[in-house]
C-alpha cells in the first residue's frame, strides 16, 4: 500500500512503502523509526516523518511537536537498551544530509567513545544476528514506555 505524500526515489520512503527492509522499532500512524545500517555505535536509530519532508524548514509545528516527543521516548529507550551514559540528537539539513528526507539520529554515547566534532566514521553491524539483537532490546525497552 503506498503512503501519501511519497517520493519515488526516496530512499526512506521506500523504507515507509516497505519496498526495502529496514529494522524498525518505533511507528505510529505519523512517525516510524528504525536502526541505521551504518551506525555510530550499536543502537543508532533514524526517526522520520511518514510524509516526504526534506528539511526542518518545511516541517509544520505540530509534526515538529510529534517527532520531538516520539524522539525523546526513542532516545529513553536507546540509552536504557544500549547501557549508554548519554545520547546525541541531531539533524543535518542539505548540507550533510545523505538522505533528503527529514530524519534525527539518536545515537547512544559514552565518555571516551572516540567521537570528536563531527568526523563521525560509521560501524556497521557486523552480524545480522547483531543487529536483530539490538533492534529487540530497543522494542523491549520501548514496550515499557507506553508511548
């Protein structure tokens, strides 16, 4: 079934379209959120609007206001799941964004984890068997929540 408001070559609309795989952990009939396939550490989650958006400056309030929350609730559920210190949220808009589509990262963080500025090398899981491990700690933490 195609969603509304989708563009074709979209990578993350198809990821909404289920025209590719992703892990997902979080969706709700405006937002989804799933595992990066690049990630900075296990846990690196990606939550985007299910309408094609591609920056914070078409972004209307009130889906603003939704994906914040959704993200906080996302970012609670990351840090408990992974055993993280902290978390990271952030959003590049055209420049540094790879994927233009409106998305925030929220990666788990830890004093000393070798990240710096913003030269950021990505570690891909190295194991199906790893990400699907991570993806179920994530869900099982965000059951919890009630969200």
């Amino acid at each position: 079934m195609r969603s509304l408001n989708m563009k074709e070559d979209c990578i993350f609309c198809k990821i909404l379209n289920k025209q590719l795989s992703s892990y997902q952990i979080f969706e709700n009939q405006e937002i989804m959120a799933f595992l990066d396939n690049r990630p900075l550490f296990p846990g690196h989650t990606l939550v985007i609007p299910k309408v094609h958006i591609e920056t914070i400056f078409e972004l209307e309030d009130h889906l603003a206001q939704k994906l914040f929350q959704a993200s906080k609730h996302i970012a609670i559920a990351v840090k408990k799941a992974m055993g993280a210190e902290g978390i990271f949220i952030g959003n590049n808009n055209v420049i540094g964004q790879t994927v233009p589509h409106f998305h925030l990262h929220v990666v788990p963080r830890n004093k000393g984890d070798g990240l710096k500025g913003f030269f950021w090398p990505r570690n891909p899981y190295s194991t199906e068997q790893e990400i699907s491990e991570t993806q179920l700690k994530i869900q099982n933490v965000l059951k919890g929540l009630n969200i």
